[in-house]
C-alpha cells in the first residue's frame, strides 16, 4: 500500500500500534492462530483449515477464546 500525504511520517504513524505475538495452537486436529490472554486462555485471530465446514462452526471463529496447553 502506497500512502501519498504532505504530513510528516512521525505525524502519521504516531499512534501506529505493533502487531501482538500470535501463537500457532494445535487444537482437536485444527491449526489455530492465538493472541495469548491472561488467565491461559487465546483469543482466536485466524483458523487455518482445508475443511470448508470448519469456517461454517461458531467455535472456530474469529474472537472466540480457546484454552491454550489443552489439545
């Protein structure tokens, strides 16, 4: 992505925030990347999965928390 302004860099990305560590978690046979939360606990960001019916269940979505140590 491209971004053309006439304000100065620092101005720009000033309020930019780093991506958070993700964790890649193996749970009941699916690749899930986690964002880890206290309390041992992941918020999921993304599945990973070539099984259509996986993106279809409400467990595996986005934002869902998951245990993380459990398989």
């Amino acid at each position: 992505m491209i971004l053309w302004t006439v304000m100065p860099i620092e101005l720009v990305l000033e309020n930019a925030q780093t991506a958070p560590a993700l964790l890649e978690v193996q749970q009941e046979g699916r690749l899930l990347l986690v964002e880890p939360q206290p309390g041992g606990q992941g918020k999921l960001v993304r599945l990973i999965s070539s099984d259509p019916s996986d993106y279809l269940n409400p467990s595996w979505q986005p934002g869902t928390l998951v245990q993380l140590g459990v398989h």
